[in-house]
C-alpha cells in the first residue's frame, strides 16, 4: 500500500502536511490541506476548518474565512 500510497502524492502534489493515514489504511486530509484547497467538498471530513455539519447539511459560518 505504501508504493501506491506514494505515487498517489506525488500525483496530486500533496505536502505530508496535508494528510495522514489512518490505523485503518485511510487518506486523511488535514485542515491545512482544506484551507489550500479554498472550498468545502461537503463530504463530512474529519478536519473540516468550513464548519460542515453531514447530518443537517449544513456549513456554520465561522469567523476568519
């Protein structure tokens, strides 16, 4: 998984800020990479800086976007 994990960065110009993997094998994207990215995917991630709420479908307005 490594070697496909590794071409997939370099595919997609990551910075090892950007993510980590989970202890289950997953990509996780930090908060920096969603801020470089510059909108919410609304995807429910684990590090949303947007404020997304999957359940209600909402983004809570926060302050210092």
């Amino acid at each position: 998984m490594t070697d496909g994990f590794s071409s997939f960065s370099k595919r997609s110009n990551l910075d090892t800020e950007d993510y980590y993997l989970s202890d289950e094998g997953y990509i996780v994207f930090t908060e920096k990479y969603h801020l470089k990215r510059g909108y919410c995917c609304k995807s429910g991630c684990k590090h949303c800086p947007y404020g997304y709420d999957k359940k209600t479908n909402t983004i809570k307005k926060t302050s210092g976007f």
